[in-house]
C-alpha cells in the first residue's frame, strides 16, 4: 500500500516502492567479508570437536530459550531439550517428561532448520504458529493458532493509555493475504540467486516482521524463518550458533532499528548493518564454546590416569567451562561440590599436589585456583 503523494508515508510498508528494499552495498562488504571469515573459521574448528550432534542441539535449545526470552515468555529448558533429542534422534542422558508445549517449540525449530530444502509455504507458517502456541491453555489475550490475525489494526505501542506512543504499526489485515504470497515467493525465488545468502537472511527478517500477520508470535516465527535462510545460506542444518542469544543480549538496540528502520524509508542499510554485526557476534561466541570444548577435551586426555573424586570432576568441569572466570576458592568449591569447608580445602590441596590446578597471586581465605596451564 503506497502512501498518497500529498502525505509521506509514516511505516515502512507504505513506501511507494515497498517491498524493493535498497542498501548501500559498499557499507556491507566489509561487514560480509568479516561474517564469512568467521563462519569459515566455525566449520574448520567444527571439525576437530567430537560430538558434533551435542553441539547442534545445545544451538538449536539456545535459540530456541532465548527467542522465547526476547518476548519475555519461559520455556521448561529441559523439556525442550529432551523433545528436541528425541525428534533428531540424539542420544539424551538425562530424558525427562515433557510437555505439548516443548513439543510444540522443538517440532518448530526442527523444520525451520532441518527442513530448509523445502519450499517455503503460507500452510508452513501456520503450521509453525500452531506448534508455537501448542499446549498453551490460557492466555492473556486470545490466539487462534495457525490463523492469521483479526481485523483490528495491529499496533506496538508504550507509554499511557489517553497518549500512547505508536512504535510500529503493521498493514491492515486486508493486504495480509496478499503480502505474505508475495513475501513466500519472493523466499523460494530467491534461495538459489546472486542475492548475498546473509543479506538474503536479514531482509527476510525485517519483511517478515513488518507483515505481522500473526496476532501474537510475530517476533519467534520470524526469527526460526531467519535460522532457515541462515540454514540454507550454510546448506547445511547443522546449526553450530544461536543467532537469537546474540539478538537477545542486544534486546533493546534490536527493537531500537528495526523501530528505526520502519519510520525512515525504503533504504535498509542500517537494519542489515545491525544484522550482520549481530551474527558476528553470534558467530565469536560460537568460536569461544568450540575453543573451550578443545581446551577441554585436551584437559581430560591429558589427565586421564588423575584418581579424581566425582566432586573434584565436577568443579574442574565448572572451571574449563568458563564458569568461574576469575578462578575457584574453597567457599565456592564447597558450594558446586556440595561438600563441607575442610573438603573442600583438601580437594583443592589434592589437585595442586596431584598438578591439575595452580595457585592464583593471592593468599589467605581469598586464594583462588585455575586450571594448570600447558
């Protein structure tokens, strides 16, 4: 919908030239070149690590429990971890019973990602809003799942009920129809054309998210379409990032442009500048896991004969993960291992004798400990 010659338009949506997004292709290269340099890294160090299907499912739960987070809805993390084991067929050490709702959730991120081969399809999306609101029995405002949203204009607004302040407003319902047919074809005409896969990627987020056409859900069906576009850019779906816990921990620059980018026209440079260096950041954190896994790995093969106690095993594991990342002290020793103070002190006294941890500069009750550098 274009707006009139005599009034600009307000929305993104009702640019003249809507859907024909324009950037400035110099302002992205060396973001892109940087992007890609970094996947390349992932998938080299990818190979060294074992267990490669681990990995996967942890990507796939993180993006899962984190675009939850960004609409600030809870999921039970370890229901969907064991629904999500189950339906790729990963062995789960600690199954639990889950729920219709982690069905729900693991079912849409498993075709969103495994699935990327496939055309893209309206019937897809609804399907995806079903799983989506699947088990939910009550909710504040009613959603009818796996159908499009109602008549009533779709706004995102803030502030007091008498002068709210309009942050987004999507197409009528009218044109919902009309405009996901053309979003959908555009997606499937695309995949295999000189577009850039990731800028590919980052429009189809932002296209999406401005059709709205869901009454709720909008924000965690267009984030699994851009872990599709993202699977399909990899030809892979073998996820070793979370794009959604990078977009979560920039929750607010994230609304921020894309607020920015539906009130300023048809050029979306800023969002797709925003995007890219967004899964840089996705990427590198990636990169930091896989690194620590090695580390790892490295760790256990290199003391393998140790005689640790299971209490000590799992501390040293806290460490290598990162968890205590100015080193360990006895109080907190006793507090992971769950054992008394003077247990503590001769684990930790053991694992220096025995050569596993160092002494960090300090003394007294402060003395902390690292894993023994090699």
């Amino acid at each position: 919908m274009a707006a009139s010659e005599t009034q600009p338009p307000q929305w993104l949506w009702q640019c003249q030239d809507w859907p024909n997004f324009q950037w400035r292709d110099t302002e992205l290269q060396p973001l892109l070149r940087r992007v890609y340099d970094h996947l390349g890294q992932l998938k080299g160090r990818m190979a060294l690590v074992e267990g490669r299907e681990e990995f996967t499912l942890d990507a796939l739960l993180a993006n899962i429990v984190a675009s939850s987070a960004i609409e600030s809805e809870k999921v039970d993390v370890y229901g969907v971890r064991s629904s999500l084991a189950r339906q790729l067929g990963v062995d789960d050490q600690n199954p639990v019973k889950v729920s219709a709702q982690s069905e729900g959730l693991a079912s849409l991120m498993r075709d969103a990602v495994t699935s990327w081969q496939k055309p893209l399809s309206i019937e897809t999306l609804l399907q995806w809003h079903r799983w989506l609101f699947q088990g939910h029995s009550s909710l504040m405002q009613k959603v009818e799942p796996g159908q499009l949203r109602g008549e009533a204009p779709m706004q995102i607004v803030s502030g007091p009920l008498l002068t709210p302040k309009v942050h987004f407003e999507a197409p009528p319902r009218a044109v919902v129809e009309k405009e996901l047919e053309q979003f959908v074809g555009w997606f499937n005409e695309t995949e295999h054309s000189d577009l850039d896969p990731i800028v590919r990627a980052g429009i189809t987020h932002l296209w999406f998210v401005t059709v709205h056409p869901f009454e709720d859900g909008n924000g965690r069906i267009t984030r699994a379409l851009t872990d599709r576009a993202l699977a399909q850019a990899d030809q892979n779906s073998i996820r070793l990032y979370a794009m959604s816990e990078a977009i979560l921990e920039h929750r607010k620059a994230y609304y921020d442009v894309l607020e920015h980018t539906q009130k300023h026209g048809i050029d979306v440079t800023d969002w797709l500048k925003w995007f890219i260096e967004t899964l840089t950041l996705s990427v590198e954190g990636a990169l930091a896991k896989i690194e620590r896994t090695l580390v790892k790995t490295k760790f256990w093969a290199r003391n393998a004969d140790k005689p640790l106690s299971e209490s000590q095993r799992k501390v040293l594991n806290r460490l290598l993960d990162g968890d205590f990342e100015h080193g360990v002290n006895a109080t907190q020793y006793q507090r992971v291992a769950k054992v008394s103070k003077a247990t503590a002190t001769r684990h930790l006294t053991d694992l220096v004798e025995q050569g596993v941890i160092e002494k960090l500069p300090g003394g007294g009750r402060s003395t902390r400990y690292r894993v023994t550098a090699r």
